[in-house]
DNA sequence: CGACACCTTGAAACCCCTCAACGACTGTGG
DNA sequence: CCACAGTCGTTGAGGGGTTTCAAGGTGTCG
C-alpha cells in the first residue's frame, strides 16, 4: 500500500497486484520521468505494490497536501493530469495487449513499447537498452508462464527479430517487429 | 478517434480498440457518473473509440479549452484528477483480471464489478441489474470468445452464482461469487 | 417468409500451462 | 579451496483450458 508519490529520475521501478496463490500480475513498469505512485492518493485502499527494480534516484511529491496544492500550483495540478492520462492510455494498451495478443506478438509489442519510452526520454538509443528485468518478471507482466515466456524469446531470437541476453535487449529488426505486434507508438505521445 | 469529452448522465457506453484482423478488445464500460473521452483529449492521436451500448444522457465538457480552463476552474480540475486515477485504478484492475484469472474467475469479477459500480451511483440495487450487453460485448471485454463465454455463463448458472438472461443479471450468491473471483471493491473507492 | 442478430452446443485442434529436471552462475560458510 | 544453497535460464513431456469450426435453434423485423 503506497502512500507517498514520487517522481522517477533514474532506474526502473514497477506497480503490480499480489495475488493470494503467490503469484502476481505487474500492470506497469516506471521508467524516467515517470510518476510512481500517484493513484495510490486518490484511491483510497487500493491492493496494489511499487517495488523498485534498480537503483532508483527520485524526488518526493509532497502527497499529503497534493489536492490543496493544487489550487495554488495550476502547473503541477496539470503535469499530475497530463501523467495520469498518459498512464491511462498504456493501461488500455496493456490490457489490449494481454486480452488479443498471442505470446508471440504480445512479447514483441512490450519490448518495442519499453524501448520507445526509454529512447524518448533519452535513456537509449532506439534499437537497443538495457533491462534490468528477469525473465520471471517480464512474465508476470505479460501474463504468461515465465516457462513460456522463455520458448517465445529463443523463437524470436532464432527468428532474429529480437534478443534478450545478459540484460541487454537488442532490437534486431524493427520493421519486422513493428509488423508482428502492430505496434502503434500514438499510444505515447501527448498533446 | 475522439475529440470531445462528455460526463456520462445515464446509460452506457464503451471504450475499446479495433484490431486489424476485424476482433476487439473492450477495455472500460463507462456508467453513469463517468467521464467518457477524457484520455483522447491529452494523449494525442491514440487508436481508440468509444460507443454508446444504449440511448445514453451527456454533457459537453469544453474540450478544447479544458485544460486552459484549469486554471481558472481548479474544481473541474480535481474533479477530472478523481476521475483519471479512478480510471487508473480500473484498468489496472482490469489487466489483473484478464492476465491472472481463469474465464470462470474474470467473467464472475466483471459482473460483480459492473454492479458495484451501478449500485454505487444508485442505478442499480446490489444484487441485480440491467445489463445492455451481448455475450460478444462482455467475451470481448474479457478477452474470450463469444462461444467460450457462453459455456462459462452456463457453469455459473448451473452452480446457482449468477445469471444473465434477457438482458438482466442477477447476483444469486454474493458470497460464493467474491470468493471465487478474489473481488476487492477498494480499488472502485476514492478518498 | 426470408434475413439477421443472438444464443447454444459439439468435436477437434492448438496454444499455453504444469511438472520435472538440469546446467550455469553467485555468494556463503566450513 | 570446496561443498552447498539459491537464483536464473533452459528444455522435454504431458495435460488442460480455450479456440476454432461448424451447425442448429430462437426471436425479431422487414
């Protein structure tokens, strides 16, 4: 249960939701620039975790007076809005994501997806970055068996779109990759 | 692609994103009480659509000068913040659900969560309400097929949990229900 | 009465999961 | 220095939940 907000400046950190039979379902990761822990202010009782997933360097949002702050502060009140929105609409793209996608695809759309937000930021170049995740965790947030998960890298390594070794994802073919995911980047870009 | 903003007064209506091979994924209904376009007025250009499912009451909210408006109008602003994390809090829940639920778990979460929505702004007493939806809207939701969906709803018939006939569901056993599908209503809660 | 949308059911195929095992690597204590 | 445990990645075999394909049934509307 998170009570404090913050602002990412540098690492990887994710929010997940633990589920009673010891598994769990990571519905975000936290890149630079991001927010981390904002929906925890305003809803209230919410079952979900924020774990760090590196090193992180971040700035407190001071959450108790946040709302109020908000009259006073038009500035922030709108960066507030203009993350939640932002999160809003990866949400929907997960959820998509994991509701129509097969492994396959869905694998390739996360990995283009974290990619694209970490070169925008200036955190990579666009085809390759470094990935502090395991193969458990990329799982968790796909919602497949890391078991699984595993078979679909080696076909997409062997298929030389994409690999993931030592922490190093490198995307080998983007114009491939784009095509088997339909990924569409509008999904990350504000107004 | 939607440019507008409305505040949902009665009736229904769905956001989802159209695939290119002609399926669907529904990733929010939208009830009475809740804002409906809000994320395409911020992230630009996102492949998403909303439909009304049944004749349906709104309000303009003032697009184009919304954010401008902000401030000058802090209250629209919280208001617009409440419902943005609310939004995020569902999502959320709604990736939980497709990814780490079996069909039987998912289909009886969503059916409690839309009830407890409805009954939340008065709509609907808490063991049954209307339901606009078809089984393709709902497999849709879901992440499942139509078919599928059927032979899940008749499990749950069969084992006397609920019912969805002639448009009407009916929560025949609360207790069993929130036990099989793990259903926490704190993330529907704002502070 | 035909067209259409929606619900329902059966049978077979498939994707992914579960269970199980092993290798590589890391850190730790004897 | 080596035995040991622990995490992470990898692979195989079998089973199961869900999909796909196909068909029929009901009700509504022109």
């Amino acid at each position: 249960p998170v009570q404090q907000a913050y602002v990412l400046h540098e690492g990887w950190a994710c929010s997940y939701r633990q589920m009673s039979d010891g598994s769990r379902q990571i519905f975000d990761f936290r890149l630079p620039g991001d927010f981390v822990g904002l929906m925890g202010l305003m809803v209230d009782g919410v079952n979900y975790n924020v774990v760090a997933l590196t090193d992180v360097v971040v700035s407190e949002v001071n959450a108790s007076k946040l709302v109020s702050t908000f009259r006073q502060s038009p500035m922030l009140a709108e960066g507030v809005l203009w993350s939640l929105s932002g999160d809003n609409a990866i949400l929907a793209e997960h959820i998509v994501n994991i509701g129509r996608r097969g492994a396959l695809e869905r694998t390739a759309h996360l990995m283009i997806e974290i990619g694209y937000r970490l070169n925008r930021v200036g955190f990579a170049p666009a085809d390759r970055y470094e990935c502090p995740l395991t193969q458990k965790d990329l799982a968790e947030a796909l919602g497949i068996t890391h078991v699984h998960l595993n078979r679909v890298l080696r076909q997409l390594r062997e298929e030389e779109m994409l690999s993931f070794n030592d922490h190093i994802v490198t995307l080998h073919d983007m114009p491939a990759l784009t095509r088997l995911a339909e990924f569409e980047p509008a999904y990350l870009n504000n107004r």
